[in-house]
C-alpha cells in the first residue's frame, strides 16, 4: 500500500509540475500578445490588420487554443489529484485550475466572435480601431487572470516541497 501512495505521489507531482510549465507558457504566450502582436495590429490602418488577421487567423486559433486548453486540463488534472490525497498545496491548485477556466471561457464569451468578424472581415472598417480597443481590454483582462492561475500553482509547488 506505501508503494502504491508513493506511487500516486510521484504521478501527482509530475502533473502539477507539468500544469505549473503549462500555465506559465500560457501566461507568457498571452503576454506577448498582448505586448507585441496587439500594439503592431493597432499600428496598421483596419484594412491592412484584416488582411494580417485573414491570413493568419488560423494560426493564432492553432497555437493559443491548444495551449490554454492543455493548461487548463493539467490545472483539473493536478487540482484533482491534489485534492483526493490532500497534499499540501492543492487549494492554490485548485485556484489555478478555477482561473485557467476562465481564460478558457473568455474565448466564447468575446473572442470568438469579435476574431470571426476580424477573419471574415464582416467588421466594418471605421469600427476596427474600436474594437481593437475593447478587444486589447479583454485580452489584458484575461492575461492578469492566466498570471494568476499561474503565481497560484507556484504557491501549491512551495508548499507542496
């Protein structure tokens, strides 16, 4: 039975460890959008960032999606796992895994929409600058709240050492 605790032990600090990397690339990809990519679009005159935007909508979609949602599900996973063998930690684990949720959801409750009309260029030109504004707001609304999934899982790494 000890093997098997020590076992499960192991298992439990590989996937909060591997949560922890996975939130900050995260945090830090999000920051980089928000840092670099945003204020270049905001530099563009509308027609130009729709053309940028039609052209690389898809990759934007490919390399942020999967990396919030893995992030998100290694944050349950490690909550989880943290909970049931109630180490020490798992209540920041479980702030972490609560927040990179909402990241998550963010993407429905705006994104998604305001990006579609961005890769679609259904937005009218006079509106683009705008909504570059609003959408900037959001993502830096967004990104405070991924850091903080963040800080929050190296606080369960502290005390789980």
């Amino acid at each position: 039975m000890n093997g098997s605790r020590a076992g499960w032990d192991r298992v439990t600090a590989l996937v909060a460890l591997a949560a922890t990397i996975a939130l900050g690339l995260a945090a830090g990809a999000m920051l980089a959008e928000g840092a670099v990519l945003v204020p270049y679009w905001r530099s563009l005159p509308p027609d130009a960032f729709l053309a940028w935007y039609v052209d690389n909508a898809a990759r934007l979609l490919n390399f942020y999606g999967p990396l919030e949602l893995v992030s998100a599900i290694l944050a349950i996973a490690a909550a989880g796992l943290s909970l049931v063998q109630r180490r020490p930690g798992a209540a920041a684990l479980f702030v972490a895994a609560v927040l990179s949720c909402i990241v998550l959801a963010a993407y429905p409750l705006y994104f998604r929409d305001v990006n579609a009309s961005f890769a679609q260029r259904t937005i009218r030109l006079e509106d683009v600058a705008a909504e570059l504004t609003r959408w900037a707001a959001w993502h830096w609304v967004r990104t405070a709240i991924g850091a903080v999934a963040f800080i929050a899982a190296l606080l369960a790494a502290r005390a789980a050492d």
